[in-house]
C-alpha cells in the first residue's frame, strides 16, 4: 500500500482546475517561457493601478514597485475572488515581481490593501473566455476520460484474477493460490494511488503487517502471503479470503463514477515510481512471497499509462521533456526485463544488492523529470 | 532589491503563513501564486556580504578560502552516456552553485504549488555560511565514454596501491566529486543535496562524507584546530597569503599540457580511520612523541610555541633525537621530502560505530589540494610505512580529482574549457 504521508490523490490535486499555468521566473534548469507581456504596477498611497491595465492572453509578469508608501506594501492578482498572484512586504523603495499565465480572457481584479482605492480592474483580451475550452484542453480531456477508463478496465481484470486466488485459498490448494498471488495483484498495483484516495479500502486490500496496529485486525493480500510462504498454512484464511472478494467489489463500484483531473496523473505517476524506489527496491512489499517484481513492473506500467495519456499536451508545451521521459521509461522497462522468467519475473531474493541499486538509480533518474510534469499540464 | 527567492535573512520576506495558510479556501492556485518571482540577487546587507564567499574567479572557490567550519563531501558516478549531456548538467550545476553561495535558492520556481520546490527548502532563513561549492573530476571520467581521453593530463592517473590502507570500495572513487563546505552543516548539506537533485539521471550517488569540524586552517588569522587525536592539525599548511608557495605547490598551471586545468588543483581525499580508544589509551609522553609536538600548547618538541621551527636535529639531554625518526611532523614535513608540500583541507568526522568491535567509526577526511598528485603519493609512501601514527589510524577510503579552473563569470560553468575548449 501507500504510504499515508504521501499526499492523498483526491487532496489537493482536485483543486487545481485551473487555466491558469504558472510560469518560472528563473534561469537555469526551468524551462525556457515564451516573451511575457509586463505590467507595472507602482504602489502608493492612493492605491495600485496596473499600466497598461489591459494584455493579451498569455504569460504576463507583474513588476510592482513601492514608491515610498508605508501603507501598500502587498498587491494581489484576483479573479471571482481566489487569489492568482500576489506580492507581499514590499517596503518603501522596494520592488518585486510575480509571473503567470493568463490563457482566460475576461475582467480580474488588482487589489491593495490600505490604498485609498484598492481594487483597480484588469482586462485580459483574446484566449478563451472559459476554462475548460483553452487550447490544449482537448487533449487534456482526452487525458482524464482515458485514465478513467484505464482504471475500469484494470478493476474489471482484477475482480475475477482475485477471485481465482480466493478461490483458490479457500478450496485449500496452495499451489495454485501462489500462483495466483502475484498475477491478481498486477492489476491492483497499476492503479494503486486511485485506490488509495477510497479511505481504509486499500489499507484493507493491500496493508503490510507494519501498517496495522493490531495484527489480528490484519487483512487483505500480504496477511495471506504471510500464511502461504511463511506459516505455510491456509488454515484459517477463508475470512480473509471473503473480505478481500468484497473490498474488491467495492473498489469496483467506487471507481466506476469516478473522475480525474489532469493534476492527478501526473503526481500519481510520481507517487508510484516513489513507491517504487521505497518499498519495492527494497523488497519490503512483498518479503515473504519475493514477487516484488511483479509489483515493481506494475507500478512502472501504471505511471507510464498516466505520461503517455498526458504526452499529448505536453509534449506541446515542452517536447525536450517528453521525449527525455520517453526514454527514461524505456530505460526502466530495459533494466526490468532482463528478470523477466517465463509470464513473470525472477524471485526478488535472487537479486543482488548492486542489481538493485542499478533498478532503483534508473527509477530515481526518471521519477525526478516527471515530477515537473504536473506544472506544465495543470 | 527582492526578497521573495531569497532566503529571508533579511527584512521582505515571504510570510509562510500567508503563503500556506492565509488564502485557504479562495482556492489552491491562490496560494500557489504568492511569491511566483525572478531569481533575487544578494543583498547588499553588509553581514551577508561578510558570508559570502565569491564563487567566480580564476581559481575555484574552497581551495585557498579560509577553511569553513563544516564540510559535505560527495562523489558521483556518471550515467548519462553524451557528453553533452555531462556538459548541461554541469551547466546546471554552476549556476545552481552560484546562486547557493550567494545564499539565494536553487533557480527555478520554488512557489509554484503543484510543482516540486526547485530548491528543497531546509537552507532558507539560514546565511549563506560562506558556502564554497568545489567540483572535481575523476581519472575514470577521462575513459572512452566522453571521448575526454586526450584531455587527460600525463600526471592524472588513479592513486596507485599505498602503504598504510585497507580500502573499502565503498568510499573510494568516482567520476565527478563535489566538496561543499560552509560555517553552517545545513547550508553544506544543502548545497550537496540540491546538487544530486539537479544530476538526477545523469549521475548517481557514489558515497558521501561529511565532517563535522574543520581540522587544517588556510587562513592567516584562523586559530589553529585540533583534529580527534586533540592535536593542533595543519601548523605547518601552506596559507592563503602565500602566493609563491600556492603557485608552487597548489595552482596547475601550463605545464600541465591541458589548458582546462591552468589554475586548477588536484584533490586528493583519502577517509582515514581513527582508533581513538586505543589511542586514549597511549600515555601523554608517546602521544607527544608519536606527533613530534606538545599535544596543548602545539610547540614542536624542539620548541616552546605553535609556530617555532622544528629542529629535527635537535636532541635530548639523553642523546635522543628530540622528535624521534618516526615521528609525524618529522615525516611529513617538507625538508625530509625534497621540498615536497601540499594544503591541507581536512575535516574530522564520526559515523557512528563499528558494529564488529563497538568501537567508533571516526577520524579524519583528509582533504590535500596540490599540483600533482604525486605529491600526495611521495608524502604517503613515507608516512604509510614509517610513520609512527599508523599504529592508531587506516586509510579506508581514497579518490582523486581534478578540480578544473574557476568560472571567470555568468557565461561559463564547470569544466567548460574541458568540454568546449
């Protein structure tokens, strides 16, 4: 399972609808951003008027200079009141800037607090006059309804794969129910970080021993491959063996009427290598059954489904990117296969420690890049 | 002047509470969108002046610099199979580095919320501490990947096998190797941290040292530090106003054939174990004698003060030499090895225990600057066989480099002459 400090998949990446993209304001490893038209903006204390108060959709900088007034120190970007920009403690003589894009057409606001005027209207001309009509949000679209629809089929094959390896555990027969172990859990692994954002339902399905407080009140995937590979018992395990069957429907039904936003593609890619270079490199997921591999692979083909769906967009804002995370998953899938053994993979145990560390340098090296990919499709 | 990137040590700073918490509930964006400046430059506030250390210049900064208090030492082997690849992340490096030493976080946006900070944060609110950032390049670096072979100088090969080492593979070697030292641990760290962020699919981490005190000085007014045996370390180093003898002993420069290293320096790291219980141990009198100096007031044993010239011939009222054959300072000084000198820039460190014997895993990172390496090499040979030291230390780790040129300004980067020259 995930961790549950990482930041949950529904938290925080839901807000950010937004057509608003920020824009770096550095050189050096930020990426190149196209001519921003500039805004000055002088504070004083009859207020902030913005000049010229109307630019063309696109990236603007806001250069804000206080004059000498000791009452505006602090200018603010608004638009339907949420804040976009802003630019604080700006004593006397001081000066600032913030930097964004502004794809929206249509009437904002630049607000100061303490001027004898302090809200001063600012107009965007052109781009779009709603969200979710800008350019490049086609394929954004396209993005969101196709990981839903990756999720639905990734659970419709994984409730009858668990099915078979429930089956399996409660007609006794060990063998088969090994088999299955690591087979049913591929389609799980994948999508794990939508799993994760359903409360306890992957503690449920999916919990270590470490991550339970009482062990009795244990369940899901790893309570059985404990009873299989080290109490080499099924004894017992048919509850178990029920309540992981209803917790998979549930996760079915739960993901059906389910919808994404782009921002949660990208970070939960991030949050599946970081599980990745956690705790399967470590061998911690799956430490009595040694199937870690399987799982590594599915988390790597889950964060791979999220770029290619978000590819589109952006590799139109940023092709360098694209094409180098294009090759670093090739590069991952490279250094994986070569444990490939017959539909799976070699037990995690035979791996040696500088093998491993050979996997977890090629997935730090691509889990790094992608994790800027959120701020150029958001 | 702009207060928002930079860390604010001085008054303008960006409220962490406004912009974490302040706008909760107009929307994530709004929060996002605080701070969202241009890099800020360094301030003119005079104390951060006094901590800054100037990163361009002929020569790399952290060499000749008076010896910072902490130390963050870590050495990479590369991934990226184009030289041009090397060459950008080395880019991304410099300008990284100039920005850290100026105290002013990594370039990059730091504010935006749904991306990663492009610096990591935990150096924000501290001073720039005097950063130095100091690049080296490895022998194995100039193998047939980069095509570097033929801007190999003749003197930089790999560290031969040497007296007095048991070496661990784990701590030896690399093919790039960045020193970060400051008067802060955090901003040190920082700065190494940041650096294997930025490389992140060109290089991985190797190994890493830190050292928690600085155990040389280069300085002309710093005091003179003890090292974990609680001698005075680095009396005799060569100082940073002594241009005559840095040109001798520390700068490269044309005869080393490679334009690239003129006015670089040669590393040599060497993590040297120290078995201080045994050491404990040893009565006053030997531990006097095993260095060939007064163990507190730092006086050759021939003398009465710090900086007396020892006199190696000077005997006892015995008979004795007064600082035996096989003393330290005797073996190591420049008169026993034809002149021979290198500066030293060492730091003490402590990593916890030696789980096999409870003893502690500490000692000293040697750190040597010098215009060969077989500089290095000459004093080692002696000191590894003879020296009486050996008895209380071994060199477990080892690596080598070749810092390049400094970056004369905003234009260049590390290792550029090398790369495009």
């Amino acid at each position: 399972m995930l961790p549950r400090v990482v930041i949950g998949f529904r938290g925080g990446a839901v807000l950010l609808v937004s057509t608003v993209v920020l824009v770096a304001g550095c050189s050096g490893p930020a990426q190149p951003a196209p001519p921003a038209t500039e805004v000055k903006i002088s504070l004083s204390d009859s207020g902030c008027e913005p000049k010229p108060a109307s630019v063309p959709a696109g990236p603007v900088t806001f250069s804000i200079t206080n004059s000498g007034s000791r009452f505006v120190t602090e200018v603010e970007l608004l638009r339907e009141n949420r804040i976009l920009g802003e630019k604080e403690s700006l004593m006397p003589g001081m000066s600032g800037s913030f930097s964004l894009r502004l794809d929206d057409g249509g009437t904002y606001l630049i607000h100061c607090a303490g001027g004898a005027t302090n809200s001063w209207p600012f107009t965007v001309t052109g781009g779009s006059s709603q969200p979710g009509t800008a350019p490049g949000n086609a394929s954004l679209l396209a993005a969101t309804q196709g990981y839903h629809d990756y999720v639905v089929a990734e659970v419709d094959q994984f409730v009858p794969a668990t099915k078979q390896f429930t089956d399996a555990v409660r007609a006794g027969d060990m063998d088969k129910a090994k088999q299955m172990f690591p087979l049913a859990r591929l389609h799980y692994e994948g999508i794990e970080p939508v799993a994760e954002s359903f409360g306890d339902l992957d503690p449920s399905i999916d919990a270590r021993i470490d991550d339970v407080d009482n062990p009795a009140d244990w369940t899901g995937f790893h309570r059985i491959e404990k009873a299989m590979w080290q109490d080499k018992t099924l004894a017992g395990m048919g509850p178990v063996a029920d309540k992981l069957d209803a917790d998979v429907i549930t996760l079915k039904a739960k993901v059906a009427g389910e919808t994404y936003q782009t921002a949660q593609l990208a970070n939960g890619a991030v949050e599946l290598l970081n599980e990745v270079s956690t705790k399967k490199v470590t061998g911690e997921e799956d430490r009595y059954s040694h199937t870690d591999l399987w799982d590594f692979a599915a988390n790597v083909d889950g964060a791979r489904k999220c770029f290619e769906l978000l590819k589109p967009a952006l590799a139109a804002k940023d092709p360098d990117l694209a094409q180098r995370l294009e090759a670093r998953f090739t590069d991952v899938a490279d250094k994986l296969s070569k444990y490939r053994q017959g539909d799976g993979y070699v037990d995690y145990s035979t791996v040696p420690e500088d093998q491993r560390r050979e996997l977890a340098d090629a997935v730090n090296a691509l889990a790094e890049p992608l994790s800027r990919v959120a701020g150029l499709v958001v | 002047m702009e207060p928002t990137s930079a860390r604010p040590i001085v008054s303008g700073a960006v409220s962490r509470r406004r912009l974490l918490g302040g706008v909760a509930g107009l929307g994530i964006l709004g929060a996002s969108g605080a701070g969202l400046t241009s890099c800020a430059h360094a301030t003119d506030n005079a104390s951060t002046a006094q901590q800054t250390v100037p990163f361009y210049g002929s020569h790399q900064a952290g060499i000749t610099t008076d010896v910072q208090d902490r130390l963050a030492f870590a050495a990479f082997d590369v991934t990226a199979t184009r030289r041009e690849d090397l060459a950008d992340m080395l880019k991304t490096w410099t300008a990284a580095a100039e920005a850290m030493s100026r105290g002013v976080m990594v370039p990059g946006d730091s504010h935006a919320g749904a991306v990663p900070p492009a610096d990591t944060g935990e150096a924000v609110g501290l001073s720039p501490a005097r950063l130095t950032v100091t690049v080296g390049f490895g022998p194995t670096l100039f193998d047939e990947r980069f095509g570097l072979a033929p801007r190999r100088p003749a003197t930089f090969t790999a560290l031969p096998a040497l007296p007095g080492e048991t070496l661990d593979p784990a701590s030896c070697g690399g093919d790039i190797a960045i020193q970060a030292c400051a008067d802060d641990p955090q901003v040190a760290f920082h700065a190494v941290r940041n650096l294997a962020r930025l490389g992140r699919g060109a290089v991985v981490t190797r190994w890493t040292q830190l050292g928690f005190g600085r155990t040389s000085v280069t300085g002309t007014t710093q005091e003179t530090p003890r090292n974990l045996m609680g001698f005075k370390d680095g009396t005799r180093n060569i100082r940073s106003d002594d241009p005559a003898a840095l040109a001798k002993h520390v700068w490269v420069g044309a005869e080393a054939g490679q334009e690239w290293m003129r006015g670089g320096s040669y590393l040599v790291a060497r993590r040297i174990r120290m078995f201080i219980e045994t050491w404990d141990r040893d009565v006053l009198s030997d531990q006097e004698a095993v260095f060939g100096r007064a163990k507190y007031a730092g006086a050759p044993l021939t003398g009465k003060a710090e900086f007396d010239a020892p006199d190696f011939a000077g005997r006892t009222t015995d008979g004795e030499l007064a600082i035996p054959d096989n003393a330290h300072i005797r073996l190591a000084a420049f008169e026993a090895n034809d002149g021979v000198r290198i500066l030293r820039r060492g730091y003490s460190f402590t990593d916890g225990i030696d789980a096999r014997t409870g003893t502690l895993d500490a000692g000293l990172f040697f750190i040597s600057f010098q215009k060969d390496p077989a500089q290095f090499v000459t004093l080692q040979r002696k000191l590894g066989k003879h020296d009486a030291l050996n008895e209380y230390i071994r060199h477990v780790g080892s690596a080598l480099f070749a810092c390049p040129q400094g970056v004369a300004n905003a234009s260049g980067y590390w290792g550029r002459a090398l790369f495009e020259g």
